[in-house]
C-alpha cells in the first residue's frame, strides 16, 4: 500500500506532467522531447522538494535510478540537438 508521501509525490508529478503537456499545448510547443525535458525537470526538483531529512524510504532510494535513465535520455536529446545545430562538415 502506498504511503501518503508517497501518493504525494505520484499526484505532484502528475500534475506538474499535465501542467507542462497544456503550456506546451497552448504555446504550439509541444515535442516529445521538449516534454521529456520538462517533466524530467520538474521530476528532479520534485525529488529536491519532497527529500526527507532524516530516513530515507526505501521507496525514494530507488528513484535514483529513474534519475540515472532520465539523465541518459537527456544527455542523448542534447546531443541529438547540438548536432542538428551544427552545420554539415563540422564533425
């Protein structure tokens, strides 16, 4: 059963995910990409916010490794977009 904490951060995460999915929307932004990027920030600073001082769930210990994932599918979007960036020849 999930605990009240934990039921908190799914609902933050969520709504910051919907919240970005409608700006990116009404802008005429929306990419999977950028909203990857927007929901991975938003999942970190989540993270930040909500981190217990003293004991650590054994639930949030393995958010590192969501954390490690998204960073590696970031990295990848960045470099995907520097190299669309670079004039051809460059590299």
């Amino acid at each position: 059963m999930a605990t009240p904490r934990r039921q908190r951060f799914v609902h933050g995460q969520a709504a910051w995910m919907l919240t970005a999915l409608v700006v990116l929307a009404v802008l005429d932004a929306l990419s999977l990409s950028l909203f990857f990027v927007v929901s991975f920030v938003g999942f970190l600073v989540l993270v930040e916010l909500t981190a217990p001082f003293q004991v650590t769930p054994r639930w949030r210990s393995r958010l590192k490794w969501l954390i490690l994932a998204g960073l590696i599918v970031f990295v990848a979007i960045v470099i995907r977009r520097i190299l669309s960036i670079l004039p051809p020849g460059v590299l």
